[in-house]
C-alpha cells in the first residue's frame, strides 16, 4: 500500500486508534473520511482537521451501513481504501443479567458491521485496499471481554481469508493487530498504563512503508508469532 494519495474511510476514525490514523493518514497527504455515532465528536476532528470529510453513521445499523456506502458512491467514488477500525469491547460474564444483549451488540459492530462494509465497499472499482484492525487478543483471550476476544478472533480469521479471496480483484488486504493501548475502549481509564497511541501508530507505518500487510506492536508482535505452549503461557498469566 502506498502511504499518501489516498482517499481513505476510517470508520470510528473520530478517537483512539481510529483518530491516530487519521491523524497520520492526513500527516501523509490523504484525503481521510470518518464516520461515527456522535456528531459532536466527528465536529472536534474537524475543528483540528479541517479537511476532514465526515459522515454520521450508526454502523450497528445496517441500514446506516448501506445509506453510508451509496453517500461514498455518489460523492466519493474515487475512494480506495476501507479501514474497518471501530469496534466496542465489554467486560462481561455469562450470568449477567445483560450478556446476551451486550453480546449481541458486539457481535454487530465488530463482526457484522465491518464483514457488510467489505461486501458493499468492493463493489467500488477505484478500491484498492482494505484494512482491518483485529487485535492480539485474536491469538489467546482475555476472559474478562470474552464475547469482544472472539470476535476479533473471527475477524482475524476473515482477513486471512480475504487477502487470498481478494487477489484476483487486485485489492490488497492489510491487519493492523494491536495490543492494549492508552484508550477509552472499554471505558475510560482503563488503558490508562498502556503504551500510547502515537507510538503504536508510527510503528505501524513504518511496516506499511516495509511492504507488510500484518501490523503489529510490542505484545501483539510476540503474541501473533506465538505457538500453542506460549498462548498457553500469556493466557495463564492475563486470567490469573
């Protein structure tokens, strides 16, 4: 993927992770749309960023989610690059009164959701790349999030999947694999002694630049290469 003359969707691109990229991907001299739920925030990128392109958009909603992809087709026909980042993370056990519920909104976001976005958006002819932000907790789980862990484990799955699918359509597929980072997902402060997000982001670009199409930092890197008795080992030690 080259890293500047793109016209690039980050969903959930308004904080965290999402925001990190958005922020480099204008740094590189893109041209960088977000979407999100909340107007206010998208309206706080754009104050800094003016010329971020943003889109209200519910992506638990499939009806958003098509609504989103025919607003692209008309106005920005000429995007080549889909970046699935958002996502949702709850802490959760399976006698809360709640589970399923929550589980169900989960399984929406991170798996539904950005699964519907690839099929919608590779109708676009000017697409070129998709990328999908999973997460080390793919390769071995924490139990604490345990509906969260397997989707990304199942998104994971899909994108190795999809980058042989999507060879013969010349659409190149990237993961970004993250660790724990100093972000609100799952709720504020709970990253807080995590590394923060513009370091794992100039990690990231760098193996773009490299010509790599699986992204990873520090634990992530360790947990993505790891074999079945080291998972065994980091799950044992993240559920005491």
């Amino acid at each position: 993927m080259k890293v500047s003359g793109n016209k690039i969707l980050i969903t959930g691109g308004a904080t965290g992770i999402g925001l990190g990229l958005t922020e480099r991907f204008i740094a590189e001299g893109n041209q960088v749309i977000i979407c999100g739920r909340r107007q206010d925030v998208l309206q706080e990128v754009v104050s800094k960023y003016p010329s971020v392109i943003t889109k209200a958009c519910d992506l638990a909603n499939e009806t958003d989610r098509i609504d989103l992809y025919n607003w692209i087709a008309e106005n920005h026909s000429d995007l080549n690059v889909l970046i699935n980042n958002a996502g949702i993370q709850n802490r959760v056990h399976p006698m809360d009164k709640d589970y399923y519920e929550k589980a169900q909104t989960e399984i929406n976001i991170n798996v539904l959701a950005p699964l519907h976005l690839i099929t919608l958006f590779t109708q676009l002819k000017s697409l070129d790349t998709v990328i999908n932000v999973t997460s080390g907790l793919a390769f071995t789980p924490m139990s604490q999030m345990p509906v969260y862990c397997g989707t990304k484990a199942f998104f994971h799955s899909l994108t190795l999947s999809l980058r042989h699918l999507l060879l013969p359509q010349n659409i190149e597929v990237i993961e970004i694999i993250p660790p724990a980072l100093n972000t609100d997902l799952g709720g504020a402060g709970l990253h807080d002694e995590f590394p923060p997000v513009s370091d794992f982001i100039d990690a990231i670009f760098q193996q773009i630049k490299d010509g790599k199409n699986e992204l990873t930092f520090g634990l992530s890197e360790m947990m993505s290469k790891a074999g079945p008795e080291q998972l065994q080992g980091i799950f044992k030690r993240m559920n005491p």
